[in-house]
C-alpha cells in the first residue's frame, strides 16, 4: 500500500521527489571546500595549546599563558585575516563581569567576535562559534596545565579557518565568527554572545556550534573518520504553554527552527563532501550535558551542536597522566587534523549556502482540516526569486517531496490531505540557493512568534 501511495503521490501535477528535485549544484560551494587547509588548523591548535592552560579563572595579564594571552592571540589572528580581504572584518570584545557556582570571584568573561557584515541584508546573520576555555578533572582547577585541544581547541580552529575562507568572499547576510570564553563555567560566552546579538538587533538564522570535534578515535580504540553529529532540539526552549498545548496536538516535535538547520546541514553534507556524513542526533546536546547554543536557543535562536561522531572520555577534562598504561588528558596527539578539516569543510559550506540564501519564508500558515487539499501561506521574504513547498510522511526523517511555488506566496496542494502529512516552505534566489525549509506556526518559526514565556531550563 505505501508503494501504491508514493506512486499516487508522484503521479500528481509538479509533483517531484527530493532526490530528483534539488537545487543546482553551487560551485562557489565546491570552491570553499576546497580552500580548507588542514595545517592551518594544526598551527592554530598548537599555539593555543602552547598557552598552558585557558581556564575561565586563569592568568589574564601574561602574554604567555593563561585565558587573557589565548583571547589576544585570537583577536591578532582576525585582525591579520581582516587586513588580506581590506579590512572586511570587525573586531567586537562583548564583556560580562560574572560570579557565580563555578565563578566564586567576580571575573571577566571576554568573546572574540569578527564580524563580516552582508552586502544585501546585513542585520540577518549566520553564526560559527567554538570556546576557547579549557579544564581538568576538577573544575575549578585553574593552575594546572589544561590543554584544551580538542575540548575546544578543535572547535576554535574551525572557527578561524572558516574566517579565512569565506572573508575572501561577499555574501548577502553578515557572517559572524564566534570565540568564546567560559563554557566550562557554565556556558558564559554563550549567554554573553545570546544577550549582544539582541542589543545589536540581530536576525539570526542560524548558530553552528563547534564543540569537540577534532577526534577521531572513539573510546573503544575504533576510529571511524566518516561521520559527525548534529544535535538539534525538537521543540523550542523558547515555546509558551499554549504554543506547547498546540503543537502536541497537531505536531511539531521534530520540526523546530533548529531540527530543519540540522536537516540543511545534512543535506549539505550529502552533497559537496567526500565520505562525510551527519548523523542527525534528535537532543539538544549529549545526554545530560550542554553547549554554548543552550544559550542561543534560551535567546530564541535557532542553533545546533557539532560534535565528531566517536568521543573519547579518556582525553576530556582529564588532569594529564598515565595510570596502567592508560594516557589521560587532552593533548594535540588526540587531534586528527584530516577528520578536523572535514568537519571546518561542512561548516564553511553550510554558512556559504545559508548567506548566499534568502531568509527563511515568514509568517508561515497551513489549513485543510476537513478538506482533501492543503493550503500553505507565508509572507514574502526580500531576495526570494521563488518558493517550494514540501511535504514529508509523519514518520520520516528528511523532506521527501516538493512542489515549485514560483513567486506565489500560497500554495494548494490538491488531493494531498493535510491529516497524512507535514508541511514546510523554503525560499530559492535566483541564482539557485535555497534556504532551510520551515514548518508551519510557532513550531517551526526561525524567528519567535509571540511572547516567549517563561522556558524551562536546560541542563548545563
């Protein structure tokens, strides 16, 4: 029967399967692939090992060791990228003095951000962020050497090596490249980097957070250099009773802002990477644990977390030893800088495909209860050349079919009953980018719809 109904499906007017249907390739996109350079990235890991340790409450005046010298360097390190593309970068320090659980002593927590604004719609921006704070076993251990080269130093290079690709290109949104201080803390750059992208009235569309991923060999000694996993809440942190009340009823769970970016960036993978995958991981981070996007998505934000496929525990806030022949902590050896590199590949690309894109179409409404057809509506979007509208069985993981709307801002989906089905729309520029699908209502919003209400709180 489920063949008679694809079948049936398919046969109707415009009707194509996503397989068949997807955008032109970009070749702006294969170019920045392949413009990633792995040595890069080893030099950066090992000069922001080589500061000893860059825990939160660490040395802030040398200019050899400790959390202040990191962020320095990190900041010299835009500035040189910002002086070859003619100064196309700005430099922002937003600040937070802190105390706190972890935090016992009102301490300063500093981000490094550079920021290269867009040609065409400048205030929606699309953030990479990775942080730069690092730890052993205990916490609050902030004499000990804690080289941090995968836990974040990983992340931090991805950062920096998508700065140096994608400043040597213009896009349509603002790109932001995020270093973070004081996640081990309890995500403080993350709620720091949250609060200035709302002073600054910023429409962000997307946060790709980068948070352990340079290692490739899980802790059971396999190495599997194939894959990465994207995290992505179901529902929003952000969503009122009342939006809860409805979405449990019609649906939703698994069509948050954030589920549909990790979709993006999953279709990104399959289509200008070798041998890479994203496993798409339906929890907002690990089990129990947290991430600086937690923060964005307290915002309203639409944010994922990721993170390599195998982790290893033996290098992750781990005091550096060997205990029966075992070695602990997270050292540089621990970094397989080819994996690295795929994982700056899929970033780059997924931020280069997001700005050259329309935002995502707002305002987006469905109906067709008692009806055999559904009807989709949404506002126009500036940049759009035109619209799709897809829908997917309720139990499949990815967007399945899609029907061309062209400059149409509604859509009937004749003889395609809205009871069997979900619905979303993506927006496509004329040269062929096409942006994250959305879902109907508050569920699926890229931009929060309504008054917020109180969230509950993650786990940190």
């Amino acid at each position: 029967m489920r063949l008679i109904a694809l079948a049936a499906l398919l046969a109707l007017p415009g009707v194509t399967h996503a397989q068949t249907s997807a955008s032109a390739e970009q070749p702006l996109l294969h170019e920045v692939v392949s413009q990633v350079q792995a040595g890069r990235m080893h030099a950066d890991i090992t000069a922001l090992v080589g500061f000893g340790t860059r825990h939160t409450l660490s040395e802030t005046q040398s200019e050899t060791r400790g959390i202040g010298a990191a962020r320095r360097w990190t900041e010299r390190e835009f500035r040189r990228i910002g002086a070859e593309c003619g100064d196309c970068l700005e430099i922002a320090l937003p600040a937070d003095t802190v105390t706190g659980p972890r935090v016992p002593t009102p301490t300063e927590v500093v981000d490094v951000l550079a920021i290269q604004r867009g040609t065409g719609d400048p205030n929606r921006v699309i953030v990479i962020s990775g942080h730069i704070d690092s730890r052993v076993t205990d916490v609050m251990n902030f004499t000990a050497d804690a080289p941090g080269a995968n836990d974040d130093a990983s992340g931090v290079a991805a950062v920096l090596e998508a700065a140096r690709v994608l400043s040597k290109h213009r896009f349509d949104a603002t790109l932001v490249y995020a270093v973070l201080s004081g996640e081990e803390q309890g995500l403080l750059g993350g709620k720091i980097l949250a609060d200035y992208a709302k002073t600054q009235g910023w429409v962000v569309e997307a946060n790709l957070n980068n948070d352990i991923v340079g290692n490739s060999e899980g802790q059971s000694g396999v190495r599997d250099t194939t894959r990465v996993r994207v995290f992505s809440e179901g529902t929003k942190t952000v969503e009122t009773a009342l939006q809860a009340d409805r979405r449990r009823y019609n649906g939703g769970e698994v069509d948050s802002s954030s589920r549909n970016l990790a979709r993006f960036v999953d279709g990104i993978a399959d289509r200008y990477l070798a041998n890479f995958d994203v496993d798409m991981i339906y929890r907002t981070d690990r089990f129990g644990r947290g991430g600086d996007q937690v923060e964005m998505l307290r915002a309203g934000f639409p944010a994922v977390r990721i993170s390599e496929g195998a982790e290893n525990y033996d290098r992750q806030h781990q005091d550096l030893r060997t205990e029966n022949g075992v070695e602990y902590g997270d050292t540089i050896e621990g970094v397989d800088f080819d994996y690295l590199a795929q994982v700056a590949r899929l970033n780059i690309a997924t931020m280069a495909a997001l700005a050259n894109a329309p935002m995502v179409p707002a305002d987006v409404t469905i109906e067709g209860a008692v009806k055999p057809d559904t009807t989709l509506r949404w506002s126009a979007v500036p940049g759009a050349a035109g619209y799709r509208v897809w829908w997917r069985s309720t139990t499949a993981p990815q967007w399945t079919f899609n029907r061309n709307a062209g400059t149409a801002t509604s859509l009937v989906l004749t003889g395609i009953p809205i009871d069997d089905y979900f619905f979303g729309v993506s927006a496509i520029s004329d040269d062929g980018y096409e942006s994250p699908v959305v879902y109907p209502g508050a569920a699926g919003a890229f931009v929060s719809v309504g008054d917020p209400g109180p969230a509950a709180t993650p786990a940190r």
